[in-house]
C-alpha cells in the first residue's frame, strides 16, 4: 500500500470543524424526567382520579370531607405516575450507558505527516484514514488506495461482500450509493484488506446520520392503552351511573323510608330546609365517594410495577426494555418478522463435515485417519488470510479474514499434526471473479494448494489423495457432484481443496488437480430458536422469516427452522412481493412464511400492510436500514450486535441476539397482560360490592354500611398492597398456547365480568345477611350499640376479598396452583390481615371500629374464608356451561 499520505495539518483541521463540524452524530433528545412524569399523567385512569381528587378537596374546604381522603387519592396517583417514569427513565440511562462505548472507538489517520490515534467523534471531513480487516467504516468517503472487501448489509441490506477500489485520478463516484465500487460509507465492516480512505461527509451529514435522522414516525398507540382507555370509560359510565343511583337512593331512604311513607311526615320534612339541604350535601358525597371508590386507582400503579419488576427480570434473560409499552404489547403480537443470520441461525459459518475423494464423510479434523488429516490442516492452514492465535487464557482465536476463511481456518483445530514451517512463494488472492485462491509453497511439500468453488476444481481433478496421503484415480465425479447438489437443498454451500503441480496464475486456472476433499459449510440454525418458533407458533403468532439470502437457502433453513411447515405457505422474493399491489399481499399475508432477497423497504412495507388489517407486529433488525421498520412496529426488537440507530429506533434491546428472548418477551408479555386481568377482576369485586352495598343499605334502613373513610382505606389498602401481591405473578408455559389479543379486544373478558359480578354479589348478600339477620348480629356485642356489627362487617369485606385472591390468582381449582412462586403474595395477603386487625384497635372513630373478641373474629374469618368453595362452585358450574 502507498504510504505517501501526509493527511491535514492541524490549521486545515480547524478550518474543516468551522466548515463542516465533527463526525459526531446529534443525540437523539431523550426526554426529560419531568416530561415522561407529565406524559404518564395522559392515562385516562389517572385524569378520572385527578378529577375525584379536586371534588374531594372542594368538599374537604368546605368542611364536608376529611383531608386524608384527598391525600390518600393524591397518594395513589403520585405512586402510579412516578413508579412507571423512574422505571422508564432509569431503562433509558441504562441504555444510553450500552450506547457509550460508540463515542470511544478511535481510528487511525494522517495528521502533519504521522499516523495518530483519534476517536472517531473527532474525525473532520477531508480526513485521510487507514483502514483494516475488522474495522467499522467510521464516516463516508472515498477509497484512495488499497482494495477492500466490505459488508454493507447493515446499510443496504445486501448481504454478498462488496468490493471496494481505488478512485482513479479525475474520476467520479455515485454520492450516497452504497453500491458504487469507490464509495465507502460510515457503518459498514471491513471483511478483508487494507486501505486509506479520504472522508467526504461526517457526523449527521453522512447515510448513517441522515438515517438515524429520520426516524420521526409517529408511534401508535399500545394495545394495553386502548383495552384501558376502553375499560376507563366503562368504569367511570358505571361510576356516575353508580353515585346517582347512589344520591337518589340516599335521598328515597332520607325522604320516604325514614317517613314510613306518611305524607305529614315527608312534608314536615321538606319545612326543614337546613335537614333537606344538609341531607343532599350528604348524598352528594356519598354518591362522589362511589365514583371514586368505583375507580380502580391502583391499576396505573399495579400496571407500573408490573412492568418494572419484569423489567429486571428481563434483563437477566438478555432482554433490555427500553419502553415499557414494549413488554406488554410484545405479548398481544400476533405477526413477528424476524430476521435470519444471528437470530433464528447462529450467525457463524462453521464446517460442519468433510468429504474425501471416495466420498467418505467426516464430522471433525480430528475424526480424519491416516496422513489425510496432515494435508487437509496443512492446506488449510496455508491458503488462509486469516490467521489463528491464543488469548492470554490459551483459548484459540481466529483473526482477520472473512466468516468462511474463519470457518475453514477454525476447522483445522490448532495442532502440531501439520507439515513444518513451508515457505509461501507466491499468493493469489481469493476473488469472486477467479472463485479461487492459490498458495505456492516450498519446503516439506512442494506444492501448489488450492481453494475454491467445486465448478471451477472438481471436474479437473484426476486424482485424490487417500487416507495414506497417496494419490488415487478419481472416479467419484458424479457421486460428489450429486451429494453437492443435496447439500445446496440444505442450505450447505462448499468449498473444494486440491494442489497442482502446474504454474497458476490470476489469469489462466491449472487443467489438473489432486483432490484433497470438500469442506460442507453452513450458518446452522440454532437449536433452541427451533424449540422457541414451535413455542411462538403455538402462541398464534405468525412467524415471517426475511432474509437477503436467494430463495433456494432461505426455504433450506426455513424448513430447519420450522417456519416452513405447511402446503400453502407462501415464499416470496423481494422481487415478486414489489410487483404484487397491497391488496393482493394483505390477502396472502396470513400464509407468507419467507421473504428472500429482501430490500429494506420491504420490512416498512409489510409492517404497513399488516397494521392496516389490523395484527399487532414485531420485527426484528439490527441495521441502519431496518431502523425505520422497528419504528413503525407495534415492538421493535433490535439486537444487542446491531447499529446504534437500530437499539435508538427499537422498544426492546435483544442482547444475545437469539430468537429465544424474543418468545421470552412474549411470554413476559403475557404474563403481565394475565397479571392486570387478575387485578381488575380483584379489585371490580370489591367495586362491585361496595357499590351494590351502598345502593341497597338504604332501603333496608342501613344509613351507612361502609363509611366514606372505610371506603377510601378499602380502596387505599387494597389498591396498593393487591397491585404489589399480583405484580410478581410468575411465568407461566401455558400462556403461551393462549391465542394472542385482539387490538380491539376488551380487556375484561365475558368470565372475568362473571367472577367479579358474581362475588360482588356474593359479598352484597353476605354482608347485608350479617348486618340485618339476627342470626349473625346477635353474636357482636362488644363496644356500645352497632359498633362491633359494623366493625366485624367492615372486616369480613376486606378478608372476603383477601380470600378471593387466592381464588382470582388461578383459574384452577387448585388455588395453590403456582403459589410458591409467588411469595409475595401470601406475604401481602397477610400483612392485609394484620394490618386490618390493627385497625379495629386503633381506628376508632375515624373508621369506626372497636376490638372484637374471639367469637366475633370466628365468625368474621369463616365467611371470609366461604369465599375459597363459593369460587370454586362457581369455577365447577362455568367450566360445565362452557362445555
């Protein structure tokens, strides 16, 4: 390489950072704490509970509330709105940390003459920089010296090695094509080569930054939102309707049961204007408090702690969330394009067999007998660009070259069992126009050795060296040409061994050649991503394999992979899906399994048309160019080995890179989705029966079966502690072979509606029994009047819904089903129970309790314990319907 590159001096340096700025690339504004903290407030849960706290605070100014109902509200929302922003936020430092080590990659350039070390956020246009096998391309520009071998397919997609050539002396390259042979663009690796480039364009100026600039596509909203922003405005309808039933029930009770419907009665009543008002003022509040208690306030707060602890569950299993939308959204997919190579393949060449002239086949170097396995190392070892060394534990490395010279090099193992030190005379590089490379070598073996595509070597070979390493007749042409063609059908491409005593030269190839045998290569499909698409399509997602490679490999590795399993699956190039109209791809969509030779555009595409039919979509992508595509989905899984504007564009960050943490996140998904369910159904019970209660009491003469603070400390409680017990569900297999959620799909199901109506009720009618049966109130006689009545039906309410938990957990029978892996859950279950115990001691008048005594606790905990059967029958009688 011409080392006569002086490069800029300090001045022109200068001049060029005035002119045209640094490479560094514009951060992305991520936003502020306080404005995710204002974005939270947008939950329409959290609107409808600010509006109950400015009505709580009315009435506590005026004197008809007491200031802790307002601040056990204020609390609820806080909690809610600030769990979820700290989780979110400190995801995103964590993120922005992982993002770092970008700005630290420093590159050699000419400056004054010398070679120096700079970081690459330093690098100015006119810059000339020295490039090497392995390096990342750290701006655009042009190549001025050397050849090079690049891999752009994070830029355009393409996955065959592009070369790279000098731009001649007056001549023109293609600005901005990633295709033009002189052109050289930030982001690519370099395979093999050495060269000096001279920069055109950096920081946002260049592809990379122009890419990473556009991504300004809208997001849509999560299908959780839309299920709670519908279950909302189911709640607060119910609640108003509620609290004016509520009013009106209070006033009908005040006005005519209190009268005994005596007509003198009801119009001395109405004489009493201050009775009159003071009663609506009461009914007022009383139907407000129903509105509030009929909101569930620990559902923002349940659905934020939910997703944080998953959060860090997930980063245990490679899964980095960098919204939290991500988690719960990745579990209602119901499409999923996944890239191939390092996802559902290993993304690693390997040699996975060895073939020798007689058509023997071996796993290993090792497994080869005789003096075989010498030539076949010695071979390889030789004819190689990349080059094997140890690190300082002794473990093998490969350095330099391409994936397939590291797979052919990685093949030979390292030994002693090779021929000695043989001197190299002369070198022909590998190139795709020869599909060969040649090494002369002398010494021990005096010989020509060769390496390439079996049409250009295998019909010239004459002889084969046998096991012996003497040379044999060949006569295996057709057999060894057969069993290449059955190799190709499974995605195994080869490369074949010989020598020649003949001259070679980059022109003219030998017309005779011992064989040494054939090296079968592949990037294998991972074991466990087979097991995880199985696991995905029981899940009822569609999995839609995209890859650059051509069609024949991409169906290969897609029946390995078990993408391709059925008759009417569909395989379509990029070229054919381009040349189909929208509506015609919309109407194979549910059958398209493989897109080969796949462009980047076609990933935004296919996103687009199955949003617009309406399935939740993710995909996967770890290129510049798939970062507009992981924008536009549902969830954007970008991989932990990809591009910075891929991990900047995607929701969550798959850190190893494999398909298995993929379904790992749709069963996490699910598995918060199953968790907000069982909160809903717990805390709509107690809803349900404090508002039936509270509309019912008046007319059997009970003015007050649950005082307003009773139903605020039921709700503070309950909210608070419940979302805590049912946020650390575990994960269970079994979700995974649930169908996905519809986008439009109500959150509360038809049996969640029936369990939470039905014990609504039943707690109602228990509770009305204790309070106006004399069967069950004559056994509470502690403290003065009613007092222990009240006291013990306040505590069956809260135990009821304690023991119902453990129903609402599972919808076993067995509600011990998983229960240990739950712990929290019994310790929070638990705590409710003492601290409800606590409060009949010291909550005296503020909520109306006294200390009960241990007849009057035996018949509070047995029909809270009622609960478990009562369930139980009615899981028995649901079960037989549905049949």
């Amino acid at each position: 390489m011409n080392k006569s590159f002086t490069g800029l001096t300090a001045e022109q340096v200068e001049q060029s950072k005035r002119e045209h700025g640094t490479n560094a690339l514009t951060e992305k504004q991520s936003e502020s704490f306080f404005d995710k903290l204002k974005g939270n407030f947008d939950d329409p849960i959290i609107k409808i509970l600010i509006v109950a706290l400015v009505l709580n605070l009315i009435f506590a100014f005026l004197g008809y509330a007491e200031w802790y109902e307002a601040l056990g509200i204020a609390i609820a929302v806080l909690l809610a709105t600030l769990i979820g922003t700290w989780s979110e936020y400190s995801n995103e430092n964590a993120f922005q940390k992982l993002q770092e080590d970008a700005s630290k990659i420093v590159v050699k350039v000419y400056r004054d003459g010398h070679v120096v070390e700079i970081k690459i956020d330093d690098i100015v246009q006119g810059d000339e920089i020295i490039l090497q096998t392995g390096d990342k391309i750290p701006a655009d520009g042009i190549l001025l010296d050397g050849i090079l071998k690049v891999d752009q397919a994070s830029l355009n997609g393409e996955s065959d090695e592009a070369t790279k050539t000098p731009l001649p002396k007056g001549g023109t390259y293609e600005d901005g094509d990633t295709f033009d042979e002189h052109a050289l663009f930030r982001g690519a690796v370099i395979t093999s080569g050495e060269a000096v480039m001279k920069v055109t364009k950096v920081g946002d100026a260049s592809f990379f930054g122009q890419m990473a600039s556009e991504l300004s596509i809208e997001d849509r909203e999560s299908p959780l939102k839309l299920k709670l922003a519908g279950l909302a405005d189911m709640i607060s309808k119910a609640g108003y309707t509620g609290g004016v039933l509520i009013f009106v029930a209070f006033m009908v009770n005040r006005i005519l049961v209190q009268n005994n419907f005596d007509g003198a009665l009801i119009s001395e009543y109405f004489s009493n204007l201050g009775v009159v008002g003071n009663d609506v003022v009461e009914a007022f509040i009383l139907a407000v408090i129903i509105i509030v208690v009929a909101v569930p306030e620990g559902l923002p707060m349940m659905i934020a702690m939910v997703l944080s602890q998953n959060m860090k569950k997930m980063l245990r299993s490679n899964i980095l969330v960098r919204k939290l939308e991500g988690i719960e959204t990745s579990g209602s997919l119901n499409m999923l394009f996944s890239d191939k190579t390092g996802t559902i393949t290993k993304g690693k060449l390997d040699v996975v067999s060895y073939i020798n002239g007689a058509n023997d086949s071996f796993d290993t170097l090792g497994d080869v007998p005789g003096k075989l396995q010498k030539l076949i190392g010695t071979a390889i070892v030789n004819n190689t660009n990349a080059v094997i060394s140890e690190d300082s534990n002794g473990n093998v490395l490969i350095i330099g070259g391409n994936p397939t010279e590291k797979a052919v090099l990685a093949f030979a193992e390292k030994n002693e069992n090779l021929h000695g030190t043989l001197e190299h005379v002369s070198v022909i590089p590998f190139s795709s126009a020869r599909k060969f490379s040649a090494t002369q070598v002398a010494g021990e073996w005096n010989t020509t050795l060769i390496k390439g595509a079996p049409e250009k070597i295998l019909p010239n070979c004459s002889t084969y060296y046998d096991a012996d390493g003497n040379k044999q007749p060949f006569t295996k042409l057709t057999e060894l040409d057969n069993e290449i063609n059955e190799l190709a059908t499974r995605s195994i491409r080869v490369l074949i061994l010989a020598t020649t005593d003949e001259t070679v030269t980059e022109e003219t190839l030998p017309s005779d050649y011992t064989l040494i045998g054939i090296l079968a290569i592949r990037d294998d499909v991972r074991p466990e991503a087979i097991e995880a698409i199985e696991e995905v399509h029981q899940a009822g997602v569609q999995v839609v394999m995209i890859t650059g490679d051509r069609k024949e490999t991409a169906i290969a590795i897609a029946k390995d992979a078990k993408i391709l399993t059925a008759s009417d699956d569909v395989v379509l190039t990029s070229q054919e899906l381009n040349e189909m109209p929208d509506e015609e791809v919309k109407s194979i969509l549910p059958n398209i399994r493989v897109i080969a030779r796949a462009l980047p555009t076609d990933k935004s595409r296919l996103v687009r048309l199955s949003q617009e039919i309406g399935l939740v979509v993710g995909m996967t992508g770890d290129g510049v160019n798939d970062s507009p595509a992981l924008k536009r989905a549902d969830v954007g899984f970008a991989m932990g080995s990809g591009t910075e504007v891929a991990k900047e564009a995607g929701d969550i960050v798959i850190l190893d890179d494999n398909f298995k943490s993929i379904a790992q996140s749709i069963l996490f998904g699910r598995t918060i989705y199953r968790s907000i369910q069982k909160f809903i159904v717990f805390q709509l019970t107690l809803n349900v029966g404090a508002l039936l209660i509270s509309f019912i009491a008046p007319f059997v003469g009970i003015d007050h079966p649950l005082t307003i603070t009773q139903m605020l400390w039921v709700n503070l409680v309950m909210d608070t502690l419940a979302a805590l017990a049912f946020g650390a569900e575990p994960t269970l297999k079994r979700y995974m072979k649930e169908k996905p959620k519809r986008r439009d799909e109500s959150i509360v199901t038809r049996p969640m509606f029936s369990a939470f109506l039905f014990e609504g009720i039943v707690i109602t009618a228990i509770g009305l029994w204790m309070l106006k049966g004399t069967f069950l109130s004559q056994y509470f006689t502690s403290g003065t009047g009613d007092i222990a009545l009240y006291t013990g039906f306040f505590s069956f309410f809260i135990l009821y819904a304690v023991f119902n938990g453990f129903n609402v957990r599972t919808e076993k029978l067995n509600i011990f089903d998983n229960l240990n892996r739950n712990k929290m859950f019994i310790r929070i279950m638990g705590l409710i129970i003492v601290v409800q115990i606590l409060m009949t001691f010291v909550g005296g008048a503020i909520l109306r309790t006294t200390p009960l005594n241990v007849t009057e606790w035996a018949i509070v905990l047995g029909l809270s314990v009622a609960a478990i059967p009562i369930d139980m029958l009615r899981k028995v009688v649901s079960k037989a319907l549905n049949k």
